[in-house]
C-alpha cells in the first residue's frame, strides 16, 4: 500500500469548494522518486512498525510490466479488442476458430468470446428455442381449425422457403442476423403461413363442394394468387423505408426488413407452386391407401 502511494498516488481526500467536490491524490514528489536509488532508499514502515528501506527487501529493476492485471472467472487473462469492416464479425470469428484448430492455444490457454460475439452464440441458442416454440404453436392452432393433422404440415411448408428468401436477403444486403434480424425471423414465421393457409383452405372448401383434389388445387391457385400477390407485395413494401433507413441505429433495423422482404417475396414465389405440390402429393397418397383398403375389402 506504501508503495503504491508513492508512486501511483493515494485520491481518497477530496477538497469541496463553492458547493464542488475535487479529487486530491497524494504522492511522492517526483524528485523523490526520480532514480533507482532514490526507490531502494524509500522508507516504508512494515507491521511492526519498524521503518525499513526497500531494498532491505527487494530488488530494484528495470523491466517492462503491464500497467493493468487482468482476470476472468479468478483466472489470469489478457482481452484483445477489433472491429471488422466490410465483413460479418461472424464471418471473421470462424476464421479465427478454424486458424486455432491447425495452431492450438498452448496448455492452460483457452479462447473466450465477448461483445458480438457472445452475444451472437447466445442469441442464436434461444432463437432455436423460440423458433421451434412458434412452429409447434402454429401447427396446433392450425390442426384446431382444420380439424386435421397432415393439412397444417402442407401449409407449414412454406415456412423453409421464406427461410431461404430472408437468408439470402441479409447475404445481397450484406447485413448480419443481429438479434432484430432473428425477431424478423420469428416474425416472418406468421405472416409466410397466411399464404399457404389461403390455398389450402380454399382447396378444402371447393373439396368439399363435391370437387377433385386436382381440380380444387388448379382453381384455389388462380383465385388466391391475386390476394397472395395483393398482400405480400403491400407488406414487402411497407418494410421498404426501414430496409433503407439510415442514420443512428438504423443498422439494427435494416436487417429486420431485409428478413422479412426476403422471406415475403420467396414465399410469394415459390409457395404458390409447392404448397399446390405438396397438398397434391398428400391427397394422392390418401387416395392410395382408401383404394387399398376398398379392393381388401
């Protein structure tokens, strides 16, 4: 404690002037401590109160040291800080995991993230959770309505091909899938299922008018690609001035719009012909094992 006063100083005093708290360190003057004679001649008064020199108990040298020590979890440690330009931090931390796999760490050294990083890995862990949480949530409210268990899987399917749309979004944009990218993703979950549920269910309405399986699929695609087409591109460019938004902050929103447009317009696509597909493969399959069952019987 002796030493550290004299030479990094004591500011536990405080002088108040006019209301103001000022700081007062209190430290050996500078010609006290100049030379490394005047250090081993410094008096220190040990716990017995006995006044001894230095170096009566220590060396005296010169040698770089850190100014700081560092520790994490009670273990000595050294943080090393970086900022990435023009590429994911994602992208650049594989990179560094795959280098420490041909050159390990020596023994007793071991690499943990901070910042982007771990924050990343932790999100990334409960977005798995969440997403799977919304997909069962989704399939039962969707057998209720249905009253069935193999329609609502032909109207999930959509939500994989949003899942490309929203991904390769975020690549052209060159934006990362920060936590309000993952909300877009939760969030996408929903609004991709609305277009497959508007087939589907138009099939199953005309099906039960007396129609075939393939009929009802071709006239249910052409009657609700005009609503499908309506909606989606309505909300795909209400989440344009977001996905160009610029200023403070905007970075984090941009890839929340990006998912959501991404996976909007994929599904616009692509699920107008696989949901049909899907739904067709599902009812031909039925229509196989009824007639099965009809000639055993």
């Amino acid at each position: 404690l002796n030493l550290r006063t004299a030479f990094t100083g004591n500011d536990d005093a405080t002088l108040t002037e006019n209301g103001t708290e000022y700081p007062v360190r209190i430290w050996l003057d500078e010609f006290d401590r100049k030379n490394f004679e005047d250090v081993k001649h410094l008096s220190i008064v040990n716990p017995m109160n006995v006044p001894i020199e230095v170096s009566q108990f220590a060396q005296v040298m010169q040698d770089n040291s850190p100014s700081l020590l560092e520790r994490l979890d009670r273990q000595p440690s050294v943080t090393l800080t970086s900022e990435s330009f023009g590429r994911p931090s994602g992208t650049l931390a594989d990179e560094a995991i795959s280098f420490l796999k041909e050159q390990p760490l020596p023994d007793g050294v071991k690499l943990t993230w901070g910042a982007d990083i771990k924050t990343q890995n932790e999100s990334f862990g409960a977005l798995a959770s969440v997403l799977l949480i919304s997909f069962i949530l989704i399939y039962l409210i969707m057998i209720a309505l249905y009253d069935s268990y193999i329609y609502p899987l032909v109207a999930l399917f959509g939500i994989p091909v949003a899942a490309i749309g929203a991904f390769l979004a975020l690549n052209l944009s060159q934006n990362d899938l920060t936590l309000f990218a993952q909300l877009g993703l939760i969030m996408l979950m929903g609004l991709v299922t609305k277009n497959a549920i508007l087939i589907v269910d138009f099939t199953n309405q005309l099906k039960a008018q007396g129609k075939h399986y393939k009929e009802a699929l071709i006239i249910a695609s052409k009657e609700r690609m005009r609503p499908i087409l309506m909606t989606t591109l309505a909300m795909a460019i209400g989440m344009l001035p977001i996905a160009l938004a610029s200023g403070t902050a905007a970075e984090w929103k941009n890839g929340l719009a990006w998912v959501i447009i991404g996976g909007l317009l994929s599904s616009m696509i692509l699920t107008v012909y696989l949901v049909p597909m899907m739904y067709y493969l599902v009812d031909r399959l039925k229509e196989k094992i009824a007639n099965r069952k009809a000639i055993k019987n």
